[in-house]
C-alpha cells in the first residue's frame, strides 16, 4: 500500500476465536504490516502477516499453446482394454 510502512515489532498474539469474529479489522491491519500470531487454548496455531515480496502473481492463460497432448490420449492400449472389461 502507498504511504504505508510495514510493521517490524513483534507478531501480535490473538485468539482464534477473537480473530474470527474481528476479521475484517484484523486483515485490514495485515494489509499494513501487522503480524499476528493465532492461538487456541493457549497453543499456537498459525501466523499470518501479509505475503512475501517473492510472491508470484498467477496469469491465466500464461502456458496456453505451450502444452500439447498426444493425439491417442484418450485411447487405451488393447491388453489394458481387455483386461478392463474382462473384469479381471
């Protein structure tokens, strides 16, 4: 996000159960920086924080004309067939 610095304190502990029902605020100050730490009955669960700078966009359609099938792809080879419906 422009103008706003990441948080570089310490993950914040919170329950599962307040985080859940805090959401919305809780993923807002993700977007800024926030780390979070998420417990349940005192054990820890999960992190999260916002992703890594590493993180690769997905682009659909990006490998489109490069993947080619076989043209018999779809048929089977004689003895597997037969095996098949002999029920063997």
């Amino acid at each position: 996000m422009p103008g706003s610095r990441p948080n570089t304190s310490s993950p914040r502990r919170v329950g599962v159960r307040e985080f859940r029902g805090n959401l919305t605020s809780f993923l807002k100050q993700v977007q800024e920086g926030q780390r979070f730490v998420l417990t349940s009955h005192h054990k820890v669960v999960a992190e999260i924080g916002p992703p890594s700078a590493d993180v690769a966009v997905r682009k659909p359609g990006a490998l489109r004309g490069k993947i080619k099938m076989s043209d018999d792809f779809d048929s089977l080879p004689a003895d597997i067939l037969s095996t098949m419906e002999d029920g063997a």
